[in-house]
C-alpha cells in the first residue's frame, strides 16, 4: 500500500521481536531508563504511565541495574481496577513490590477507593502532565490495552483524559482515554506469550476492530517475544 505520491505508509509501530519474556523486560528496562535520562537532561524530569500485568514488573526489577535519575522520576497509572487500597488486585500494590529498592520516584496512584470515582478521576485528570514522556502499555488476548476493552462505551470517550470503565472482569476500572494516550511522546508496549500472538497481528496492521488497534502516537514501539510475533512474522513470509 502507499499514499496518494506513491510512498509506502508510515508504520504505526516499530517492532522488535526478542527470543522470550526475560529479554523482553530486559530491553524494556534500558528502553525505560534511556527515555528517563533524556527527559531529565531536557526538561528536569520524567513522567511515565505504567499498566499493569506480569511482564512490566520484571521490567521495573531489571531497572535495578540501570542508571535512572529516580529522584526526577514521576510514576503515573495507566488503569486500575476499583478495590481497596492494598488489594493483591490492585496494580499499584505490584507496582510499589516491583520497584528497586533503591527506586525513589514520585508515584501518583489513581483514586480508586473514593465513592465518587467520576470526581476522582477528573482529579487525576487535572494533575495529569499535558504530555507523557512514556506510556507503557500491555496487549490482552481480546485486544484490550489500558483498561479500553471490547464493548465498553469508554472506547468512545472523546473529550475526557481519564474515565471510569463498566464491569469488566469483575472489576470495574478507572483508565487513560486514547485522548492522553495519543497525547504521548513515546508509547512501549511490552507484548509476551502465544495467546497474544493474533491480538498482536492486527495490533500492528492498527486494525480498529480491537480496541488496541484504535492506539495511534507520534512514536510508538513494540516490544514482543517470539512466540507472541508468531502470526505477524507468518504473514511478513508466508512461504
């Protein structure tokens, strides 16, 4: 396919295929850790959303080993679920485990133990930076990332940055709309294990039947194993 001059499309994401989970967060770290050197060294400090899921919080122990300038680092949530503080379903009571010990960012939680999330999240809202320098987000086996899933009638949120979702999987959620999500300086996805492999083929075509595929940034990389790469590497060599 090619424009309407005869240049071939921009890719909507880069991607890189790496052999298993490990080196997955691995690379995540450095990739991580080399946008929070830059943003300090340009701007003073760094602010970065983080979803939740198992692969990010390897990712955050790897950081242990990388130079981060922390005390400049600002932690922001992509989604969480609406429980309790220190509920094992929360995504910020893994994400305060999965810090270095050393780690001392300034992490923002997201409100959710409030009675009135639809202020809540119009609180976060307001103190949300006008730009993240990084977005971290995650791919489900439906398409889902962030908490913007298949069917909810927060996909069509235009004019919020943060909204709260209906139930999905037992919990409702409070989210980044695709409005901040596109807003973003940088995206990285971290993207692991078979089940994920068609999620991820029409990911990267930015297919909209997926809630996923609607994620559209200035810069946007891929990180993903071999197993989840499966079916895009398949259809880059069909023979």
């Amino acid at each position: 396919m090619t424009d309407t001059e005869g240049r071939p499309p921009i890719p909507l994401h880069q991607l890189e295929v790496l052999p298993g989970p490990e080196e997955v967060a691995e690379r995540g770290a450095r990739v991580f850790a080399e946008a929070a050197r830059s943003a300090v060294e340009a701007r003073g400090r760094f602010a970065a959303a983080v979803s939740g899921g198992r692969t990010p919080w390897a990712m955050f122990a790897h950081l242990a080993t990388e130079d981060v300038p922390w005390a400049h680092v600002h932690l922001w949530q992509v989604d969480e679920r609406i429980a309790p503080d220190g509920d094992p379903d929360r995504n910020l009571t893994h994400l305060v485990a999965s810090l270095p010990p050393r780690a001392t960012p300034i992490v923002h939680g997201m409100p959710v133990d409030e009675e009135d999330l639809a202020s809540a999240a119009g609180r976060y809202e307001a103190a949300l930076p006008e730009v993240l320098d990084l977005v971290h987000l995650g791919l489900g086996e439906d398409g889902h990332t962030a908490s913007l899933v298949p069917g909810d009638p927060v996909l069509d949120v235009e004019d919020r940055d943060v909204a709260v979702t209906g139930e999905y999987r037992g919990r409702r959620r409070m989210t980044l709309t695709y409005r901040a999500i596109s807003r973003a300086d940088r995206l990285l996805w971290l993207v692991t294990g078979a089940e994920k492999a068609r999620a991820l083929s029409l990911l990267v075509e930015g297919d909209p039947s997926i809630p996923a595929g609607r994620v559209r940034a200035a810069r946007s990389l891929i990180l993903a194993d071999e197993a989840a790469a499966a079916a895009v590497r398949a259809a880059a060599d069909p023979a």
